[in-house]
C-alpha cells in the first residue's frame, strides 16, 4: 500500500488557498469529499480544519461556513 501523498511540495500558502476553496466552492467541496484526506496537509492545524470540515459533512449533510469552524 503506498503512502498519501501530501501538499508539503508546494508550500503553506498552497495549502491555505485549498482550505479557502472548500469553503468557497461547494461544487468543489462536494467532489473531493470521497477523495479528501486531511493527511494532504503538512500543518496540524490545517489538518484539524479539513477533519472538522469534513466530520460536519458526514454528521449534517452539508458543508459548513467558515463561522461553524
């Protein structure tokens, strides 16, 4: 089984503006909820945000706004 790959390569602000997408675009969130894995990101606390947006999904069915996180 291989490893997951991360975003660690292209940087914090790279990182930062995916976050910022799935906030912005649900059409995109919705594509890569089966795909997503908070392991792409290399900082905890962008981890923390991706699990905590994804767990809101999974629990209510929609995305979360950015107040909620």
């Amino acid at each position: 089984m291989s490893e997951v790959e991360s975003f660690e390569k292209l940087g914090r602000s790279y990182q930062e503006k995916v976050l910022q997408a799935l906030f912005e675009d649900p059409q995109y969130a919705e594509m890569m909820t089966d795909v997503f894995e908070q392991q792409y990101f290399t900082y905890t606390h962008l981890q923390r945000v991706a699990d905590t947006f994804f767990s809101y999904r999974a629990k209510y069915k929609e995305f979360p706004s950015i107040d909620v996180v």
